[in-house]
C-alpha cells in the first residue's frame, strides 16, 4: 500500500468498492453477485433514496469553498464516502441507451473530487486530482449501448487517473421471434441518425431556417452561464440573416413547460449545451426524457455542444451520443457543432483573455450567419470550428514551461475575488 493510502481499504489492504444504487428497490444481492469476482469488500449505498439535486455547475467547489459542494443535500454523504474508496460503481436505469439522469446526476456532483488547477495527465489536459485515483466502473439496466457505455467508463475512469473496472448489464440480452439479441435503441437509433445525416445535405435547400427555437441544456442560471454567452452570439449571426428565434432556459424550471410545447410544434430546434463529465449534464437528460418519442410533425434537430478543455477529443464521446438522440425523439439530425475553451466566457476580466473571448463569440456569430445559409451543422467551416484534436507537444511544453503557473495565479486571484480563504486544493474530507 501506497504511503497516504494508509486510511483506504480495510485491514487486511484490499480496496474499498463503494457502489451507488441509483435504481429505485434493493437490488444489494444481484449487485454483491455481480461484483462477487472482482471485489471483496463492497458499500452499497441505495441513493433513490437520498435527496439529490442536480449539479448546477456554480464553481463554488472549485473557487468558493474547495472540495465542498455549496448544495446542502444527501450527496455530502456519498463524497465522504468516495474519498474513501478506490473503486466506484454506479447502478442505473438506461434511456437513450445511456445511463438515465439519475446515474448521470451522482456523477455530475463528482466535480469536487477534483480540483481547479490544471495539468496535461497522459497527454490530454485534466483537472488536477483534489485526493487520490478513482477507478470506475457502471452497471446498467435495461436497454443501454454497451460499446458507448464502455467508452463513458473508460474517459471518466481517466479523468480520475484510474481505470475502467467495466461495464455490466444486469438483464440478460433481449432476443426478438427469431432467437437474434435484439438491437439496443441506440443502435438503430444510431443507424437511423447516420442516415438522416446523408440524406440532409439533399433536402436542405428547401429546408433552410425561418425560425428557430433554442433550448440551453446548462443547469447553471442563465445570466452566469457561458452557454448563454455562446447562444447570444450564434443568435446575432440568426439575426443578421433575418432569422427569428426564441430561446428555454432549462436551468429555470417554469420554462420546461413551454420549453416542452416549443419542441414538439416546432420544426427547427438547437439544443446548446455544456459538457458535463463526458456527457450530457443530468438535467438536461432529465428534461429529455420528459419528451414523447412521437411528435405531431417532423423537426430536425441540430446541437451546439462545448465543453472547459480546449481539445476537440474531449467532446467526441458525447457528440457521438448526440448523433443518435434526434431519431429517439422522432427528428431529424442537423449535425452538432463542437468546440471546447469555453470555461473562460464568463470569468476573466483580464483583457488579453477577453480578446481571446471576443473572438470565440465572434466565430459562433459566423456559424448561426452559416446556419442560416445551410441549415446545419455539416458545413466543412462547421467541421473546422472545432480547431485542434489534441494540444500539438509544443503546446504541451509551453503549458508545463510556463503557462501552466499563470493559470495557476489567476485561478487562485479569482478565488480570491470569490471570497475563498482556503487553497484551491485543500481536502476538507480528510487525507
Ligand atoms: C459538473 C461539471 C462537469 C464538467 N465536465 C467537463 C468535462 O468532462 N469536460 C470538459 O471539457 N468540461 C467539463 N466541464 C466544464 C463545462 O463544460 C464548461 O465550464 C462550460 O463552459 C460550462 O457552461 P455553462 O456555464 O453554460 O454551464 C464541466 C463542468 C461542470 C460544472
């Protein structure tokens, strides 16, 4: 055992498995049964029990009060107990053939596990660990996409500095009349996207936009969110082009109702949303799984996704997912935008970092001027957006040489400004 490991595991070193059952029900036997090869000593902690809100993506654990999340609910329970543990396993329900907001929801409020510093980690840019490596594993019900939920484990897994324990179905495949296993909704729902997606190009002269309705899928408040920030900027390209538009909030709950309404009478929709742990944030999975599978009349569907890194690679499990949603909710596809870097919208005052703001919002008002002319996201200025895959290693070196301190020093002057008097990487939970 590792030195600072000493306070995890039991007596005897072995590791400490911590399991969050977000099924509604005691399924403690299946999952201890499950588990049986791979762990010795396992919690099963029941969370559809617990009161648990949605990560509203505030910062506070980062800038305010480091480690601790400022919503004061059940879920302060459950981060005592993964700075215990070594492995962590969710149970969940699927949708979409991905787990169903309440699996994503324990994992969105995971953020204070981290913390705001950054470093390049096995090549690509992470968020500094706040305690040790976690390893992660899910274990899914129903009707998931195995291979994406692999991939979701996996990234999580190593923006955690651990590694994937897995993925496990707990129902046994489903097979159809003649004896095959019957394909996942998110297979065919994939196939289906794909094929929305070449046959778009075809109808999109005569399907150009004349008004569009847009929902921000941030949980963060609207005036704080840089979702928002990007939404005004693309709609001041709509605008330009005479294109009318009306815009949810999905952070405010009493517009769900008419954001509901907007969806299904509507025939084009964008969908802005953030990247929250490599996926969807668990409210706006939430908001989605409110909506019927019909609708009164055809839509195509298109996305403005973005995420805090800069790399395009950090988006792509989630645009991935992305593309199978609009068959799922009887639309069309219209292809997603992806770009990263927007963590900065809202937060510097510094004026060389507002330029580099400036001209990012810039590119989105040129975009919503190219989604006017098209219609969609499968433009090759569409595809360029989203700049470079990876940092080139002269980027790499730069960072570790000498930006990599300046960030440092204006996270932690931010920190100040918020009225934090802890360090940005304290551990209020021990260790
Ligand atoms: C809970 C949470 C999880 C996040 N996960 C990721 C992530 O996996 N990758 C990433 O690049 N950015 C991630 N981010 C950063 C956000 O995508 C980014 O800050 C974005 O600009 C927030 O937009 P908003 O202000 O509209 O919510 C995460 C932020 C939060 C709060």
């Amino acid at each position: 055992m590792k030195k600072g490991d000493s306070h995890r595991g039991n007596d005897n070193g072995e590791k400490m498995t911590l399991v969050l059952n977000t099924l509604e029900g005691d399924y403690s036997e299946q999952i201890k049964e499950l588990l049986a090869k791979k762990n010795s000593e396992v919690e099963i902690v029941n969370t559809a029990e617990m009161k648990i809100a949605h990560c509203v993506g505030c910062n506070m654990c980062w800038l305010k009060t480091p480690g601790v999340c400022a919503i004061k609910d059940d879920y302060e329970i459950i981060l005592k107990k993964i700075v215990k543990a070594d492995n962590l396993w969710v149970v969940a329900d699927t949708k979409f053939g991905f787990v169903d907001y309440r699996g994503k929801q324990v994992l969105d409020r995971i953020v204070p596990m981290l913390n705001m510093y950054i470093e390049i980690r096995d090549g690509w840019e992470r968020h500094q660990l706040r305690y040790h490596p976690l390893n992660f594993g899910v274990i899914y019900k129903g009707n998931g996409n195995k291979e994406l939920l692999e991939e979701w484990s996996m990234r999580v897994a190593r923006n955690m500095a651990g590694k994937s324990l897995g993925v496990i179905a707990m129902d046994a495949p489903q097979t159809n009349a003649n004896g095959n296993v019957a394909e996942t909704a998110m297979g065919t729902a994939t196939e289906t996207a794909a094929g929305a997606a070449m046959g778009i190009a075809a109808e999109t002269a005569a399907a150009l936009p004349e008004h569009i309705v847009i929902l921000s899928g941030s949980p963060r408040v609207k005036k704080n969110s840089n979702t928002n920030k990007i939404i005004q900027a693309f709609t001041e390209g709509l605008e330009a082009a005479g294109i009318t538009h009306k815009l949810y909030s999905l952070s405010n709950r009493t517009e769900w109702d008419e954001a509901r309404e907007a969806f299904l009478t509507n025939d084009n929709i964008i969908i802005a949303l953030p990247l929250f742990v490599e996926c969807l944030p668990s409210l706006l999975l939430e908001f989605l799984s409110t909506l019927p599978t019909k609708r009164p009349q055809p839509a195509k569907l298109s996305f403005i996704l973005h995420g805090g890194f800069d790399e395009g690679h950090q988006l792509r499990l989630c645009e991935k997912f992305l593309q199978t949603l609009p068959a799922q909710l009887g639309c069309t596809f219209g292809g997603t935008l992806v770009r990263g870097g927007s963590f900065m919208l809202r937060m510097w005052d510094n004026s060389y970092i507002r330029k580099m703001t400036d001209k990012m919002l810039a590119a989105y008002t040129e975009m919503g001027k190219s989604f006017s002319l098209n219609g969609n996201f499968f433009t090759p200025e569409a595809k360029k957006f989203t700049g470079y895959e990876k940092n080139p290693k002269i980027g790499v070196l730069l960072f570790n040489l000498i930006f990599k301190r300046i960030v440092k020093k204006n996270f932690n002057r931010m920190a100040q400004e918020w009225g934090c008097t802890r360090p940005l990487d304290d551990k209020p939970y021990g260790e």
